[in-house]
C-alpha cells in the first residue's frame, strides 16, 4: 500500500511515536512482519504509551474513575455545555491504550482487570464496571477493552442484542426516552461489537445485531439522513484526532474498512460518497488537517492544534482510500 501517500509524507508518517509508527510500518509501507511487530512492542516503553501506562494508578485505574475523574464536579465547569468532559478516566486511558496497539499481556501482568472490577463503579447508578452501563457508547468501550484484557463482558454484548433499536442502531440517550436510533451511538456499538467478534467470533444474535446496525448506516451513505437525504451535518465532515466517541466520516468510513479486512469481504459501494468526502479533504502535500480539537482535560496532547497537518488523520485516511482503491485494481 506504498503508493497510498507520497514518499515524502510516507518518512514523515514514519517519523512518528511508536504508537503510529507500527501501523504506518504494516498498514501504508508494508513492512516486514518483523519490523512493525518490534516498533509496536517499543508502545509499552517509549513515547505516548509508556507515558500512560505511568499514570495507571494503585487502584488499576487513571484519575481514579470510571468514565470521569474521581471527585467529578458534575454541576462545575467542566460539565457545562460545549466545555467538554475530561479523557483521563480508565474507559478513555484503557482505549488510547487498545487502539495504540499496547499488547494486553503488560496491562494483563498488572491484573488490571481485576483490580478495576475490585475498585470501580459507573457513576451511573453505581453499576459494577466490568457489567456495563446504560450508555451505548461506553458500553462500546467497555466491550472492547474487557475482550482485550480477558474481563467476562458477554452480558455486554447481549446487552447490544436486547436494547436495539427497531431500526438497527442504538441511541444513548434511549434512558432518557429517545426511541430513534443515532450514527454516533451505533458507530461506538459497532466499533465494541467488531472488537468482540474479531476475538470470540461473536455469536449468532450479536452478528445479526451488528449486520442490522451497519445496514443502518448504509443506508444514510454514513452522512445523510434517512428521510430527507440532507447531509447529517456539517460536523461529520470536520476531522479529528483522537475520534474519542464522536462521529465523523473519516472514523465511520475507517469502521467500515476494519470490518472489510476481518471478513474478507469487498467494500459496500453505499460508501463511496463518504470515501470520496475522506479523499476530497486531502490537502496538495497529500495530508490532511486536524479539523477541530474536542475541548476537555488530557493527561498530554497526541496530534496537532486544529488547522494544521495531522500525522495521524493522515494515516487514518490514507488507508481508508488504500482499502478503497485496492477493489479497483483488484477488479
């Protein structure tokens, strides 16, 4: 896949964090197995993984809670609109630490997962961390990042079965009365249950579960609305590292991607509208800008202030429009 980005933005996406490095190795250059394996091995020890890890406290934990810091002011500042929520609890430490390519065995060693399932609860109802909650998207999350670590969360993945949407997708909100489903909340689903099946092989409830809720999304081309085919909004075209839980079109394309290669099957051709909005944002150096940074609390920045070229929504879209255009010359 070499040929995806230039050779110059390909030494500048290889002078990286090991982080970004090894996928940059396997996913863009194509190197050896053995190479990207051992720059991904440097994630628990150098750079932006080992700098996390650090912060992984007696508990288990980071910052001492579950979706927020312990002692969250949840009538404060930071729960004010458009403040944005702190990302230095576990569930968003646990998922930098996953999608960086950490190998589970360091946090493993560490009996991670047990000594959270010993120390933490959801701030929702007080529920224990490892059953989940009630929020779609950190039930996602949850998902994922207690298949990586070896925790029981199969009452997760059922929870996904039983509270879908009669159109396909979930909606976080559905404890406040909501009854129609969302993008976001079905993207984050969708991501947990890929994880899920990419380990287990799912089940046959949780695969139908997933086949509805990706129908869902294909159906909207992952950008417009269903029943008026307007664009869902300006913001799904704005780009940004880390994705966090939003949704935008570079993150919903790149879900669509990952389950195309665990699968082996060929692209939905109800996406290209959204590849080629991926495409159309690539700037004439064949990079692409950070669009926004999400406001909120970090324990330390991993990508660039809005406006300039992003090293990892570059990777992120040149390998979507690699997937893309390798069924073309493939055909």
């Amino acid at each position: 896949m070499a040929s995806a980005v230039s050779g110059d933005v390909l030494s500048w996406l290889l002078d990286s964090d090991p982080a970004l490095r090894w996928q940059v190795e396997r996913d863009l250059a194509g190197a050896p197995d053995a190479v990207w394996q051992a720059t991904r091995a440097r994630v628990a020890t150098e750079g932006f993984g080992a700098r996390l890890l650090a912060l992984q406290d007696d508990a288990g934990t980071w910052a001492g809670g579950a979706f927020f810091p312990a002692g969250f002011d949840f009538d404060g500042p930071e729960a004010q609109p458009g403040a944005g929520q702190p990302w230095t609890a576990t569930t968003w430490s646990l998922n930098a630490l996953r999608e960086w390519g950490l190998d589970a065995a360091v946090l493993r060693e560490r009996d991670t997962a047990a000594r959270i399932a010993a120390s933490t609860r959801w701030e929702y109802d007080d529920l224990p961390y490892w059953g989940g909650e009630v929020d779609a998207c950190i039930n996602g999350s949850t998902l994922a990042n207690g298949v990586w670590l070896g925790a029981d969360v199969e009452g997760i993945a059922d929870w996904f079965v039983t509270h879908q949407m009669p159109e396909g997708g979930w909606n976080c909100e559905w404890v406040e009365g909501s009854t129609r489903a969302s993008a976001r909340s079905t993207l984050n689903a969708l991501k947990g249950l890929l994880v899920h099946e990419d380990a287990t092989g799912g089940t046959d409830a949780t695969r139908e579960a997933q086949r509805r809720a990706e129908e869902y999304l294909l159906e909207r081309h992952l950008i417009r609305r269903l029943t008026t085919g307007e664009p869902l909004g300006a913001w799904v075209l704005r780009l940004a590292y880390p994705f966090r839980s939003f949704y935008d079109v570079l993150s919903a394309t790149d879900y669509f991607r990952a389950a195309s290669v665990l699968r082996g099957t060929p692209p939905d051709p109800r996406i290209e509208e959204a590849v080629e909005a991926v495409r159309a944002q690539r700037q004439p150096d064949g990079t692409w800008l950070q669009g926004r940074r999400h406001p909120g609390r970090v324990w330390f920045e991993v990508d660039v202030d809005a406006g300039q070229p992003s090293p990892w929504l570059t990777f992120h879209a040149a390998r979507v429009l690699a997937w893309w255009d390798a069924q073309d010359r493939d055909g």
